[in-house]
C-alpha cells in the first residue's frame, strides 16, 4: 500500500488550489467577453460582473489571510489589483463605464501569472 507524505499532499492541495483559481478566472474571462459583445446593460453583463465580484471577494480574502503563504509584496499588489477590479465592475454597473476591456485583460494576466 502507498503512503503519501504530508509534502505530497500539500503540494497537491496547492497545485489543486491553483488550477481552480485558474479555473474560475477563465469562466469570469469567457462571461467577461460575452458580456462585452452584449453590452453592458444586458443580462450577461449583469451576470459576468456578480461572477467576476464573487470570485476576487473570495480570492480578496484569502490574500488577507494572515496564513496565506504568498509573499507579502506580491499579496499586496494582487490585492491592490482585485479592488481595482471591483471598483472597474462597480463603474460598469454605475455606467460610469461601457468598456469591458480593462477587466478581460487584468484578468487574463493573473490567470497566467498563476503557476
């Protein structure tokens, strides 16, 4: 019988972690692009942007979390980025704003830079 080691299973959760964090910035891009084709009072703009806030509260979070393993520089400027992008869906649903661009493509950088 296999055991694991703690050293295993912790890069795995880790690993497993990032590929979700990864996973779900992907479907807050794809709602993100849509949205942008269908304009920003529509239904899927709606949609995208409470998906997009969801996704970096929770990631906004867990940077906050004194345990989070992360440097602290690089916490600090994800943190700085993901109230940015709050603020950026914010001025959308305001219509202080029409362009989805900013979003798709901050978005797609951290979803890269995730390793």
């Amino acid at each position: 019988m296999y055991q694991f080691s703690y050293a295993d299973i912790q890069t795995d959760s880790v690993a497993d972690a990032r590929d979700r964090e990864r996973q779900l910035l992907s479907r807050s891009i794809d709602m993100l692009i849509k949205a942008g084709e269908a304009g920003a009072n529509t239904s899927e703009a709606i949609a995208a942007l409470n998906f997009t806030n969801r996704v970096w509260t929770s990631l906004l979070d867990d940077l906050g979390n004194p345990e989070n393993a992360l440097p602290k520089e690089l916490r600090a400027n994800l943190i700085s980025i993901g109230l940015w992008i709050l603020r950026e869906g914010e001025d959308l649903r305001q219509g202080r704003t029409d362009s989805f661009e900013g979003l798709i493509e901050v978005s797609q950088i951290i979803r890269d830079g995730i390793q």
